[in-house]
C-alpha cells in the first residue's frame, strides 16, 4: 500500500494549490458501484468546529445520483503523470464507460466504505454534513460579472456537499 494515513490539517493544505491547477477527482459510491469526475473547484478548512471540504457538483453529472444516495464522498489527487486519466475523468460520462477500468484505476475504501484511488497521492475521506443549492438569486451585483457567465448552456446550478474530513491519506 502506497497511501498512509496522514493529519486531515496537512492533508487541506496540500489540497488547496492543486484545485484550479491540476484539480482532483470526486468520487462517491460504493466499491462496487460509483462513479468519478474531475473537480476544480472546492474549499477546505474549519467550519463547525470540524475540519471539512466542500465540492460542488451540477445534478447533471453522473456522479450527483451517487452523492445524493451516499453519506460519503472522497476528494483523490493524482499524481502530475495521470493528467490523461484526470482529463479523460472530467470529460466523459460514466453513464457511457466505466471511467474507473478505462483509466486503470485501483479502487479501496476509506470510512463509510468510501471509494478511492490506490494511485493518489492525496485523499481527503468526506462524511457529508450538509448540502445546499446554489442559488442566482444570491449573487450580488459586484459578483455578476464574475459569476454569472460559469452558468447557462452548461446546466444547472451546483450543489454544495460540506463533509467532514473523517480520514486523510498521503504517498508522502
């Protein structure tokens, strides 16, 4: 085994530069049954008391059914040589492939039996809290402009999952 357990604290600070940058894999599920996509955008930190992560997922996407029936989800960097897999993750469905088998990923189970990668070298073990719809009614004019255009032909508006970082693991 590759991944140990690491400090959920370490574990947000060394998520945080890879959203937006080389991203992260959500994942939500089963070992037999989930699902994957790629994700760029998430907050880490405390919130509560707790150390958490939040991901926001359009109910669209595949991977929306599987967070709305599990309590846990999973936030999987994977190393900077995986770039096909994370691309190929955050560009097709699993409605049409298993992305999972197509990548040659190799699924464990962290808390609550939630799926992750062998591969990663990060992973953040999330026991939803609380979710919540964005809403376009709550953007305030000064963030119009900067909002307002990530929505329209693409789909709805996302989902918030808040979880409580449960378990962390790290190659490092």
């Amino acid at each position: 085994m590759r991944l140990h357990h690491t400090d959920p604290q370490t574990a947000i600070r060394e998520l945080l530069p890879v959203l937006g940058q080389r991203n992260a894999l959500l994942t939500a599920g089963t070992a037999d049954r989930c699902n994957t996509m790629t994700i760029g955008w998430g907050q880490a930190g405390r919130l509560w008391g707790l150390q958490t992560c939040t991901v926001y997922v359009r109910p669209e996407r595949y991977t929306y059914q599987f967070t709305e029936e599990q309590t846990y989800f999973t936030v999987s960097v994977l190393p900077e040589d995986m770039k096909k897999a994370m691309s190929l993750c955050g560009t097709k469905s699993g409605r049409d492939m298993d992305k999972i088998k197509e990548c040659g990923l190799t699924v464990r189970t962290g808390a609550g039996g939630a799926p992750f990668f062998e591969e990663a070298e990060l992973v953040l073990v999330c026991r939803t809290l609380y979710t919540q719809d964005l809403n376009p009614a709550c953007v305030l004019p000064a963030g119009e402009d900067a909002i307002l255009p990530h929505y329209g032909a693409k789909g709805g508006w996302h989902r918030a999952y808040t979880g409580e970082i449960v378990e962390a693991y790290s190659f490092t």
